[in-house]
C-alpha cells in the first residue's frame, strides 16, 4: 500500500479481493488447492526504532563459565584429568551424541569420556 492509497482508517484497502475469485479455476490462483501470497511491508517512520542487543552467545558462555558454581545438571570427566560441569539442555542442543550419553546417568552423577 502506498501512502497515497491508505483509507481512512489507515489499515490499506478493506477488500483484498472476492473469494469466488479466487476458488475460480479459470483463474489459476489456486494451485495444488494453495493459494500462495507475497506480501511487501514497508514502514513509514521518521523516528529511529530501537532494538535491543541479541545478548545470546555471551549469555549461554556466561552459563558455561559458571556452571561449576550455579545449576549444571551434568558433570563430565574427561580421562579423569578434567572435569567439566555443564547444562545438559546446552548439550542436548550443541553435541546430541553426547547427551545420549549423558542421559543414561542420574542427575551429577560424573561421566566418564
């Protein structure tokens, strides 16, 4: 909708266009029985909107550095050196054969890799 052809309540044209039209084989807007539809949004602001910033990748490493001290529910020792506490749902997500693993022990019980 350009801004010259918004109605009066400012929401674009109230008809789109008629159902029996669209159900109207000889108008091949049906296909397969889907109706696809492109949509183009464009914004007219003059002010500056403000999003905040994705803080996820710092979060879920905040999360791993201090697992050892908060809520991990899991705790890896690796060849019996290291130990490594963690969050199993990160696990689940980041490393799926591991978390099998994982998932056949209690709850910080340590696993042996």
């Amino acid at each position: 909708v350009k801004p010259d052809e918004i109605n009066e309540n400012g929401k674009g044209w109230p008809d789109f266009m008629r159902r029996d039209h669209i159900l109207d084989p000889s108008r091949n807007y049906l296909v397969d029985g889907t109706l696809t539809i492109e949509v183009d949004i464009q914004i007219f602001r003059d002010e500056i909107t403000w999003s905040p910033e994705n803080t996820v990748c710092k979060d879920m490493l905040k999360m791993l550095e201090t697992a050892q001290d908060t809520n991990a529910d899991v705790i890896f020792h690796i060849q019996s050196e290291t130990t490594l506490h963690a969050h199993l749902n990160i696990i689940k997500l980041r490393a799926p054969a591991l978390a099998a693993i994982a998932e056949n022990y209690d709850k910080l019980t340590p696993i042996p890799i």
